[in-house]
C-alpha cells in the first residue's frame, strides 16, 4: 500500500465504523491485485476447462436437453478433436465472437461524436444552469444521459460536477463524489440506448441458443427497464446525498483550496457553452430529431424493405443490425456538430476521428481475444450445457420461486463484481450458463440480463480494482490531499448500499408485475 494511502487513512475521521471501512476496502484491494490481469485470467479459466473436460469426459458425464430430449456429453478439449479447435480455429473463434464486430461498429461512430466535443457540450450544457437546490439531482440524471459516451464520462463529469459545486458554494468533494458515483452505480441506466446494450444483447442472445437456436434477444430489450431505472437512480442518489453525505464533516477542501479565490464569473464562463457551440448542438439535435423521424416513418409501411419476415419489427433489419444503426447515427450527429462548431474541417478529420477511437479499443480488443477462445473451448466441451440442465434441475428440486432464483443472482453478481469489474468480460463468463440455465426454469434471458445489469452496476463504485475509482480518487485528491480509497469507498458506500436495495426492490416488482423489459 502507498505512504499517500497509508496516511489518508490515519488523518480521516478516526471513528470504529470508519477504520472498519477502511480495513474492508484494503481487503478487497490486496484480493483483487492477487488476482492475475482479465487477459491471463481467461486464459486460466480455458487451462481450468481443458483439464474439467477430460476428466468428466473419461467419466461420460452428460445431460439431456429439455424439449430437444437429445443427449449432450463432455467433450474432452485435451483430445485430437480438442487440439483442432484450440489450434486450427483460433482465428474463427476470435473472428465470429459476437461482440467484437458490435462494439468496433458502435464505437467507431461514438469516438467521432466524442472527437468533436458533441458529448462535453451536451454534458455542460444539461447542467450548467440549473438551481442550486436542484444542482444534485441534475448532476445525477446527466450522468446517467452520458453513459452514451462510455468511458469519456467519467474524464468530463467529475471535475465538471466539482467545478459546478464549487460555483454553488457547495463542497466541490461532494461534486467529485455525485459525478462518479452516479456515473459508476447507475452504469446500465440510461434513458437511451449505448454500446452496453448491443454488446451484452449479442451476448444473451448466444446463450440462449442453447436451449432455443433462434431465439433472438434484441439490443432494447431492457430498453423500458432501463428508461425507468435511470430516473430511479438519479432520485435515490439524489436522496442519499442530501439526507446523508451532506450531513459529513469532512466535506470542506484543504485549506490551501479552500482559500484560494474564486472567480465565479470567469468559472461561469468556462462551463458556459459558446455561440458557436450552442448553435453545433441545436444543428446536431435537429439532425438527430430528423433521423430519428426517418427511420421510425421508414418503418410503418408493413412492406417496407426495413421490416422483418411477415412485417415484423423485431426481427427486422434495424433491431438485427442495430450496431450499425447506432454507429452510424453518432457519426453523423458528430460530424454535424464537428462542422458547425469548427472542430472538424473535413472527412480527415473524422477519418482521425475514428482512428484514434480504433487505438482506445486496443486493450479491449486483446481481452476479447482471450475471451473468445476460452467461451470457445466452454461452448465445444459442452460444459456450459450440462451445467445450465443440472442447475436448473437443482432449481426445480429446490421448488424456488423465480423472483428468489432472480435475487440469488443479483447477489451473487454484485459479489463477483467486486473483482472482475469489466461489465462485458463478467457477463460474457457468467450468460453460457446463467441464460440457458434460467430459461429451463421459466425466467426469459430479457430479465435474467436486466438482473444483471442492476447487480453489475452498484458495486462498480465501491471497489478500488475499477481502474475509475482510481482516477475519482485522483481528482479528490485535488481538494484533499490526502484522499485515499478508504476517503472515496466511505462517501460511495452508503449509496451503493441503498442503491442495492431500492434498484433491486424496483426489478423484482417489475419482474412480478409482469411488465416487459423491452421491446423483444
């Protein structure tokens, strides 16, 4: 552990439930840096497959598919066949898994909307002049609107939301705080559809081949849920804000922040968007607006060529290709705004544009490289098959009811959250076998991946392995120089606690009242 950290912890309020904190975040820490990098991790796991394999296959283990009545066994990833695939169909496992062509496609139109200052305008603007009494709950919901722009949210928002506390006369550690912690709990609320939801429908759809070949899990498939959800959250942070971390004595900056002086008209201005700017935005919603308006009024005629097979609208090209659509429609938007405002002159400059967004993907793109061949060995051994029957099997012994069965998954995510913290990396390990698992139970893949995506998001801001709790630490440290994990985990924990229960409190009614997730 570092002096700067060590000494954090012995100058914050030195109260029992304080020291606990800190005590349980170090564990989490040295447990998670024990463990080795995703990439290695998986590579782990596929040695762990190969060896499982070939001792139950030696023991002819294997289960009968529901409704199919055909009978899987264990393959044997250590034999002749398996060295074929491990070897021979390197390329084609890295190739054909599903969510690396989705998100270089999504991507490449976000990075260009991104490149051209699109999403800090929007950001500024959503929140720039909003009342002080409101200032919490603006901050909150703005946050969920940027998890349109992935990672890029984090860079803008935090020491946007301590610059914009801090103009209020309100404790810019407490803006640091609401910026990172809705942007981070509330990761898979969002009032509009992100790459999250293309990469993790791609996902869920693969899964449940196994039990259905052609069902189809489409990326709004929580689109409803998750609409709802993003308002829900930014009230409850918004709640547990107020009524408890402003109630803290240890809000105030260091001294030496504290007394410099604030410009306020100056610092107005620097959050202010320009005219020019202001115009870009107007010019990129109205581009928005009419694509949007395209597309839907593109739709209606039951023989329009964007229509599925018998007029469907689900399993139309537009759900089936939404990776594209998205794509595309950031690009356009971005290259509106870029040209309006003046941050790009021409083509180059979004060709730039998507290059260097290609060059943020590199570390993404090596993981996947080792996930898909781990997923791959798992798929070809049958493992995630007789495991899916068996669990299931269990489940129906047990006699437990959905919404328990549901609940049980939503701790157990949380938990494994705490030390695999990539969203995708985690559902793409658990989905081969929670999906096809579930829907032999009765539970649809829809609500076992809204589950998910409530039990992946609230954890996110109280563990130090997520590389963004570094960087919020990072900026508090701006105003408090002696901020550490513990200074960071004590402000996020409390509403990652309430957060927990009232999110999974709302699914569970959901899921019982039987209301549709999405459209799917």
């Amino acid at each position: 552990m570092s002096a700067t950290m060590t000494e954090s912890r012995e100058t914050e309020p030195g109260s029992r439930s304080m020291r606990a904190m800190n005590r349980a975040m170090a564990a989490i820490e040295k447990a998670g840096n024990r463990l080795p990098d995703p990439f290695w991790m998986f590579w782990a796991l596929a040695a762990l497959v190969a060896v499982l394999s070939a001792v139950l296959a030696a023991e002819h283990v294997g289960a009968v598919l529901p409704g199919t009545h055909k009978t899987v066994k264990v393959q044997n990833l250590l034999s002749k066949d398996g060295f074929n695939l491990v070897v021979g169909h390197a390329v084609d496992n890295f190739a054909n898994f599903p969510p690396l062509a989705t998100v270089l496609i999504v991507m490449l139109g976000i990075v260009v909307a991104e490149k051209s200052g699109l999403f800090e305008t929007l950001l500024h603007r959503l929140v720039a002049r909003v009342p002080g009494k409101f200032l919490t709950f603006a901050l909150a919901l703005t946050a969920m609107v940027s998890h349109v722009a992935g990672d890029a949210a984090y860079v803008t928002l935090i020491p946007l939301g301590a610059a914009l506390y801090r103009a209020a006369g309100r404790s810019p550690v407490l803006g640091c705080v609401v910026a990172y912690v809705s942007i981070s709990a509330g990761f898979n609320a969002s009032p509009s559809l992100t790459t999250t939801d293309v990469l993790l429908s791609s996902v869920s759809t693969a899964a449940a081949h196994v039990v259905s070949p052609h069902y189809v899990v489409t990326p709004v498939a929580n689109y409803y849920f998750g609409l709802a959800s993003s308002v829900l959250m930014a009230v409850v942070i918004t709640i547990v804000v107020e009524t408890v971390l402003t109630r803290r004595s240890d809000l105030e900056p260091d001294e030496a922040v504290a007394a410099a002086p604030i410009d306020e008209k100056a610092q107005a201005q620097a959050m202010e968007a320009t005219a020019r700017q202001r115009t870009a935005l107007r010019g990129a919603a109205l581009v928005a607006l009419g694509l949007t308006v395209l597309l839907v009024v593109a739709m209606i005629p039951t023989h329009s060529p964007l229509r599925g097979d018998h007029g469907g609208i689900v399993n139309s090209p537009v759900f089936s290709g939404m990776a594209l659509v998205l794509g595309v429609f950031f690009a356009v938007i971005g290259w509106v705004y870029g040209r309006l405002a003046g941050t790009f002159r021409g083509a180059p400059d979004v060709m730039a544009a998507m290059a260097d967004g290609t060059r943020s993907m590199a570390p993404t793109i090596v993981l996947f490289f080792a996930l898909s061949q781990f997923l791959a060995y798992f798929k070809w051994t049958n493992l995630g098959d007789v495991l899916a029957v068996k669990g299931a099997e269990l489940l129906r012994d047990l006699h437990l009811s959905g919404w328990l069965v549901l609940l049980g998954v939503a701790v157990l995510i949380a938990v494994m959250n705490l030390l695999v913290t990539s969203g995708s990396a985690l559902w793409a390990l658990v989905a081969p076998v929670l999906v096809p698992m579930l829907m032999l139970t009765g539970i649809h893949p829809e609500a076992t991946q809204a589950m998910y995506r409530v039990a992946d998001s609230v954890t996110k801001c109280i563990t130090p392995m997520s590389p963004f709790f570094m960087m919020a630490v990072a900026y508090l440290r701006q105003y408090r120089r002696n901020a550490g994990i513990g200074t960071l985990a004590s402000f996020t924990l409390p509403v990652a606690a309430v957060a927990w229960v009232v999110w999974v409190a709302f699914f569970l009614i959901w899921y019982l009242l039987g209301i549709p997730f999405g459209i799917g």
